[in-house]
C-alpha cells in the first residue's frame, strides 16, 4: 500500500499550531521624534520611531525584542523601512513556530488643540494573503483649548507576515499635528496573547 506524501504547507499549519509560542511576544513603539502631520480630511499612516525596551520581563522573555531600529533576529517594529508598521515576523527558525495567533493592539495619539470638527483614529491590519481591514476605531470632538487625546484598542488574530498600522483623520481646516507626550500619546502596542 502506498502512503500519501503530506503536503509541505500542512506539516508547517501543523507545526505552527503545536509548536511552543514564547511567553510573551510584543513590542510598544513611540513616535517622540517623528512628528506626524495630518491633512484635513485624509487618512493618514502615523510614524513611530522608537522601539520602548524598559520592560524586558514583558517584551523580551523570548530574546526577540530589539531595541535597535535595525531589528534584531525577528523585529517587529519596522523601524526606519516601514515606520507605521508592526509585523508579526515569520521566523526562519521553527524552534520559535509559528508566531500567529490573537494579539492585543493599543493605540493612543494627541491632536494639537483646534476648535474645529472632529478627530478619529483606527487599526488597519494588511494580511500577507492579501487585503486591509479595521480592527478598531475611535472618534471624538475637537478641543479648543487643549490637545485631543484619543485611543483604541481591539485583539485580533494575525498571521506570520501580516502588519498593523496606526491611521489618523480630523476635519479641522488646516494642517494638524500629533503632538507626543512622555510615555501616554503617539503609542503603538502589539503583544502576542496565545
């Protein structure tokens, strides 16, 4: 009796499912530099340029995090090529498996104060496979007086190859820019839950 030869993309979906996932994967990137200017109107991709590390018993208990913006054996922060984007890296190595699975997302930005319309923020996966969708969005008036703060989270499964961006709109009448604060607004967050 001859036995079917398994197809080399079954062994690797199966592989990926049982193979040991780190404890926590994830990053949190900040755009203190970068100063992302949003048009009135228009969607616009928001740029971070650090990768935070100061919490390695959160993001590094598989030594994937890399605080360079080179990356490091498996970035997720995209760094100076893409620097609206977070990956889930698809390893080379299938001692880390397959790193899909559902990820918690947070994203928080700070409109510099304008009296006019409203200011609204979203989370838009790309798949490897194909397409874009949004995950998650948040809207709010404008502040006169004072920055608008405005956040979204949502968890979501990704797959090795898929990215998440952070998107910001207003309809004020002029240019406006995202104004970062210490450690709270211009944030992106991405962390492998299971």
């Amino acid at each position: 009796m001859k036995i079917p030869k398994l197809n080399q993309g079954l062994i690797d979906t199966l592989y990926g499912l049982f193979a040991q996932k780190p404890e926590r994967f994830g990053c949190r990137a900040e755009g203190e530099a970068r100063i992302t200017t949003v048009s009135p109107s228009t969607w616009t991709a928001v740029q971070f340029d650090s990768i935070v590390g100061n919490f390695p018993e959160v993001y590094d208990r598989a030594a994937i995090y890399s605080a360079s913006l080179s990356g490091g054996p498996y970035p997720i922060h995209q760094g100076v090529a893409n620097p609206t984007r977070l990956l889930v890296p698809d390893p080379a190595n299938r001692e880390m498996g397959n790193l899909g699975g559902i990820y918690q997302l947070e994203a928080a930005i700070a409109f510099e104060a304008d009296s006019v319309g409203d200011r609204e923020i979203q989370i838009r996966i790309t798949r490897k496979a194909g397409g874009t969708v949004i995950v998650a969005h948040n809207a709010k008036p404008a502040h006169a007086s004072k920055d608008t703060f405005i956040e979204t989270s949502t968890t979501v499964w990704m797959n090795p190859g898929d990215y998440a961006e952070v998107y910001a709109w207003h309809d004020a009448s002029g240019l406006l820019e995202l104004t970062p604060y210490a450690n709270y607004t211009n944030i992106f967050c991405m962390t492998l839950l299971r």
